[in-house]
C-alpha cells in the first residue's frame, strides 16, 4: 500500500511542476526556480529535491540532465570587484545534454557545461567546462576524460 502511494505522490508532483513551470521532468521531490519564464528545461531531465535555480538573466538545460540534491544553478551574485558600491553581475548559464551535477554542486554564472560531463559533487564551477570531462573541487578542475 505504501508503494502505491509513493508512486502516486510522485505522479502528483510530476503535474504539479509541469503546471507550475511548464516543463516535463522526473521529480524526486520539491525543488524551487526563481524567475522561471527566464529558464528553459528540456525533456529527460531529472530534478532531485532541494535543487535551486535562478533564472535572472537565462538558464538552459539540454536534454536528460540529471540535477542532484541541493546542487544550485545561479546566473546571477555580487561583483566583489567593484570597490564604491556592491554591484550584481549575472550572465546566462547553459547546461548542454546529458550532464549530470552532483549533490551539493554549485553552478555560477556565465559557465556552459558541455555534452556529457560530470560536475562532482560540493564542486563549484565558475568556468566552462569541456564535454565529456570530469570537475570537481572548489574551483572546480579538471580531473579526467570520460
């Protein structure tokens, strides 16, 4: 009896971010977009709890991305070099197709994630990452191949 429930909650959910945000995902569990009509998700792409995403100025997620718990997509922060007054920068971040970001990941703005590659998780990108490559670490680095 428990399972079928799980499996309808899960159904539920899935409706409910479809309406919400207008997209198809796989949700593993609540998570939250700020500005949503800047941020575009493709089909395929699983969405596990806790997961945040500002859309600012423009997010893109390709096709089957796997976003991870509490990992966040940020296009916009504080320019630290500006010495008068602190000023917001943001940039558009783009997440090519079958990326998967680890739990705890944070993405920030202006990177472009390509095809394939892994973010490990607690990473913090700040730079664009190669397709078909390995990051992690805070900044994040390259680690290998895949």
């Amino acid at each position: 009896m428990n399972k079928v429930i799980r499996r309808i909650k899960r159904k539920l959910r899935n409706i409910y971010y479809f309406f919400k945000y207008r997209v198809r995902v796989v949700a593993h569990g609540p998570f939250e977009i700020c500005y949503p009509e800047n941020v575009i998700i493709s089909r395929g792409c699983s969405i596990n709890h806790d997961v945040f995403i500002l859309g600012y100025i423009g997010v893109e997620i390709g096709y089957n991305v796997t976003l991870s718990t509490r990992c966040m997509i940020l296009d916009a922060g504080l320019d630290l070099a500006s010495k008068k007054e602190r000023m917001h920068t943001a940039a558009k971040i783009v997440v090519e197709d079958d990326v998967w970001i680890g739990a705890n990941a944070v993405i920030l703005s202006g990177v472009t994630l390509g095809k394939g590659s892994v973010i490990a998780a607690g990473a913090v990108v700040n730079k664009d990452v190669k397709s078909g490559t390995l990051v992690a670490g805070n900044p994040a680095k390259f680690i290998k191949e895949l």
